[in-house]
C-alpha cells in the first residue's frame, strides 16, 4: 500500500499491464497512460487553464494512427 500526506495534485502511473484511465481522488488527479506500443494511445494531461491560469485538471486521451 502506498500512503502520501498531504496527497500530491497529480499522480501519473506507468503500467503497462493494466488499460489508460484517469480519475480524482481527494483533489489528487490519478492517471495511468497505459501501453503506447501496442495501440498508439497516449495521455495529454492539462493541469492548469491557460487563459486563466486556474487548477483545472483536464485529461484527454488520444491515439497516432
């Protein structure tokens, strides 16, 4: 088991054995790309609104075809 305190804003994992997804936990942002090499798909992870400059926490997965 893992314990942070306080938690981090963003926790970003690399396991390639399990498929990509993204929740929030606590306020802490938990996001696993899952395997580039067999699909293409990849994680693009915006903390922050650009034009404001406020915490957003905006994910998006994308695929290179």
């Amino acid at each position: 088991m893992m314990r942070l305190y306080p938690p981090p804003d963003a926790i970003i994992l690399g396991d390639k054995s399990t498929e990509a997804y993204y929740e929030t936990y606590v306020d802490c942002d938990v996001m696993n790309p899952g395997a580039f090499h067999t699909n293409g798909e990849f994680l693009v992870f915006r903390p922050v609104d650009m034009s404001s400059g406020e915490r957003k926490g905006d994910c998006e997965f994308s695929q290179i075809d």
